[in-house]
C-alpha cells in the first residue's frame, strides 16, 4: 500500500469515529515529532502494539480485502503467564462495504465482537477440523449471552447493539452491510503476530510504499522506533 493511501485512510476514519462520536486517545494522534520526544514512558505503546493498524493482508486490493484498526489498549503473554496484569484487549475496527476480513481463526484468544454503530456486520462461521480446515460439522457460538448453534458456513448478521464471542478454533470472516460499520473488539490478549491462523496463508500486515512521510505511525511501524540508525525518528529517552 501507498504510505498516502493509508495516510488518507486514517484521516477518514478519524472523522468517521468523531461522526460516531468515539473518541480516540491522546496518543493516536502522535506525529513523528512527538514520537521524537518520548522516552520509556511511552514502551507500552510499542511493545503492545497500540495504535493505528492498516492492512490490505498483503493482497494489494484493500478495498476489496482489507480492515483498518486501532488497538487501544492490551495486555502480554507475560501478563497471562502471570494471571494478573492487564489480561485483555480492546480494538475498534471500520469494516467497509464490499470489504472482506478473510477467513481465520485464533488459536487462543476469544473476542467479542460488537457492531458499535454503522451499517450491519455480517461473519461467516466454520469450525476448524484436526487438520485446520474448514470442518462440515455445525458451529456453536454465542450472540450477546445467548447460546447458538447452526450449520457451518452459516452467516450471522449483527445490527448495531448486537454482539458475537468467538472462542479460539473458530473460524470467521467478516464484512459490512450496506455502509460502512463501526466494529469494536474486545478480547483476552491479542497478538496478531502469532495467533492468527489464516485459512488461505496470506500476510498480516502490508507492504508499504513510502511515498509521503506518515501522519501516524501504524504498529507496523514501531520496530523502527526503537532503533537510532533507522531513518524513522528513534523513541528517546531512556
């Protein structure tokens, strides 16, 4: 993706999120030269990868298969090693029309996800089988408290209010109805590194072409931070 596509990407979805009337931290707003002024104090952001997350799955057709996030808070491994800390996370997500999260699942985590607001939020459900694969036997899951079962591949459509907890071996895909929606997450842990598994293998995060300097750096780009020689601004401090 083209560093001024996501750069325009992220002014829209500000705006989308102030017309919702959700309000983003401080720190989503962080340029290059503020990151330029931040010492350990700031490690959190970086080392749980909060903030803003665009991703078009390396497939180059974001408006086709893509979603553009923004973690705002979560927790560690360590953390659940642990079993005290910050044992959770929370994501809020703009699922466009026509545009697909593909088909996966996470191999420990279990997330709610909300319709906030928008359009309706369509997931498609299958079980995974042994083998990882798409199994034909029916999926269980739960809408707001309520215990569901249906046939694989079954579409569930939330409205905005409604809710779906999606347990780990879960497949799901989603998309948006109509319009854009405003999707929020909330989770155990999340680590999109290592606990997504993908049905087609594809990437998690993009390619990026850097045609203009970033307005906000994507967690993508945190690696650089914290490393002086990068021509990214390193995080001061100590």
């Amino acid at each position: 993706m083209k560093r001024s596509r996501i750069n325009a990407l992220i002014r829209d979805a500000i705006a989308f999120f102030e017309e919702h009337q959700f309000w983003l931290p401080p720190f989503a707003f962080w340029t290059a030269e503020d990151w330029a002024t931040k010492g350990h104090e700031a490690r959190e952001i970086i080392d749980r990868k909060l903030g803003w997350d665009v991703t078009d799955y390396g497939q180059g057709r974001f408006e086709e298969v893509g979603l553009l996030l923004f973690t705002l808070r979560n927790g560690s491994a360590a953390d659940l090693k642990l079993r005290k800390g910050k044992l959770y996370a929370e994501k809020v997500m703009i699922v466009r029309p026509d545009q697909v999260s593909p088909m996966h699942f996470h191999w420990a985590k279990t997330e709610d996800i909300i319709n906030r607001g928008g359009s309706r939020l369509a997931l498609e459900l299958y079980e995974a089988d042994e083998q990882g694969n798409l199994s034909k036997e029916d999926v269980f899951f739960s809408t707001d408290g309520v215990s569901r079962r249906a046939p694989a591949g079954h579409i569930v459509s939330l409205t905005p209010g409604e809710s779906i907890t999606l347990t780990p071996g879960l497949y799901h895909a989603f998309w948006s109805e109509g319009g854009a929606a405003l999707v929020g997450e909330v989770s155990t842990v999340n680590d999109d590194e290592r606990d997504n598994r993908f049905h087609d293998p594809i990437g998690r995060f993009p390619a990026i072409e850097e045609d203009e300097s970033p307005l906000h750096f994507l967690v993508s780009d945190y690696p650089s931070l914290a490393h002086p020689r990068s021509k990214t601004p390193a995080l001061g401090g100590t």
